[in-house]
C-alpha cells in the first residue's frame, strides 16, 4: 500500500465546534440552505450571505483543530508514499493542524474570489458586499471564495487522479449524502483500492465500503492512524 486518498467531511469539524450544513433539516446554523448557499441566493440578498459567511469566518477564531485533525497531519508528515487530503470542509482546522496534502473541493472560508477579475485571494475578517478586489481594486465584486450548491466543486481533476491511483481511500466524517464526494468510494473501488469509512454512525454510502469503524473521529482516527504508519512498508529497499 503507497497511496492513500482521504476524503473529510462535517464530522471531523464537527468535534471542534463547527456546525455545518446538514442535510437532515436542510439547516445550516439555522438558516435554510437555498437563503445563504446558492449563487440565486447571493444575488438576492448579498447582504444575507456575507452576513452569514462573515461569522462562519469569526467563529473560525474560536476553534481548535481536534485530535483527528493532528493524526492526519501527522500520517501526511509521515507518510513517504502519495497522499492526498480531500476536505469537503470550508474551514481551516487541516492547515492548523498541519497539513499540507490538502485539497479544498468546496472552497474555503479565508479566501475571496472576485467575480470581475477572477482573482482569488486570502480573506481575513469581514468581507462585507462593500469588499474591494485585491487585484483589480472594484468594489463590490467580491464573494466567498466557497462553492455553494449548484456550483462545480473544485479540482475534480486533480481528485479523479489521485482516486484512480488510490491503493487506499478512507471517507472519514461524511454523510455520503452529497454528490460527487459521495461517489468517490465506487470510483476508488472500481479502480481497485480499498476503502474504509470512519463516522459517527453508517453515511448513506456505508455499504460501498470494504471497512466501516463508527465512533467520534477523535477517537477513531489517531488510532488508526498509528496502526497505518506502525504497519507500512518499508519506504525504500535495503541497502545492498
Ligand atoms: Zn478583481
């Protein structure tokens, strides 16, 4: 085993205190998805979303990354073979905790996209609908740098690749519920690795999964983890 693909989700953020959208009530910190998360939405009411998105970014100063989040920046530091961190989560507690194999597919919380120049850039603080690009200086341009539902998450590419390598993917903290992370599990298994899923309790894809481990992530995570780096291969042949 070489190449590992892990996928996170609203579980893994969830033991730091972050509440993300659930799919159960279509609620996200109490407000209905189709109000704060679609691109009809943000025309709108613009005011509405960036007041949303602006305290899910304040709040991000609140919280700590947890023990799942350590684990899996130690196994990317200490893992000589491919590895490739996917988080469907918009916060920063992967990069805090260390990681640097790590791949947004649903944007992130600290950075602003400006819709006149297409420029991406790190965002502290509020953005506000009076936000100036840093690049072409317009003001008001600049939105989220997130992708909301009915927008194509980034980097699928780059995820196809890295699945179709995959000796491992693991689902760690996902409802399997949205599409297409939700279906990354078949694409693995089609190209022949194993899977694993670790959640609070069955996703809705549980059965796709060769291996299922149910607990907090907090928990189970650095335990597998150690058991990763404690079996691995060796990483180069024996001196001669
Ligand atoms: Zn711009």
């Amino acid at each position: 085993m070489r190449n590992i693909v892990i996928l996170t989700g609203a579980g893994i953020s969830a033991e730091s205190g972050l509440q993300t959208f659930r799919a159960a009530d279509g609620l996200w910190e109490g407000h209905r998805v189709e109000d704060v998360a679609t691109p009809e939405a943000f025309a709108r009411d613009p005011e509405l979303v960036h007041d949303f998105y602006d305290a899910r970014r304040a709040r991000l100063g609140e919280v700590m990354p947890n023990a799942a989040h350590v684990a899996l920046a130690r196994l990317d530091a200490e893992w000589a073979g491919q590895l490739l961190i996917v988080t469907q989560n918009v916060d920063d507690l992967h990069e805090r905790a260390g990681a640097k194999r790590l791949l947004h597919m649903h944007g992130e919380l600290l950075r602003g996209w400006c819709v006149a120049c297409d420029a991406r850039f790190g965002w502290a603080g509020a953005m506000g609908e009076g936000a100036t690009c840093l690049h072409c200086h317009s003001p008001g341009k600049v939105r989220p740098d997130i992708v909301w539902f009915g927008e194509m998450p980034y980097e699928m590419d780059r995820i196809d690749a890295a699945l179709m390598n995959a000796d491992l993917f693991v689902s760690i903290g996902t409802s399997g519920a949205v599409y297409p992370a939700a279906g990354f599990v078949q694409t693995a298994t089609y190209r022949g690795a194993r899977t694993l899923e670790i959640n609070l309790e069955p996703s809705q894809g549980s059965i796709f999964f060769d291996e299922r481990r149910y607990g907090p992530a907090s928990e189970e995570v650095p335990k597998w983890v150690e058991e990763v780096l404690v079996a691995k291969e060796p990483l180069k042949p024996p001196p001669i």
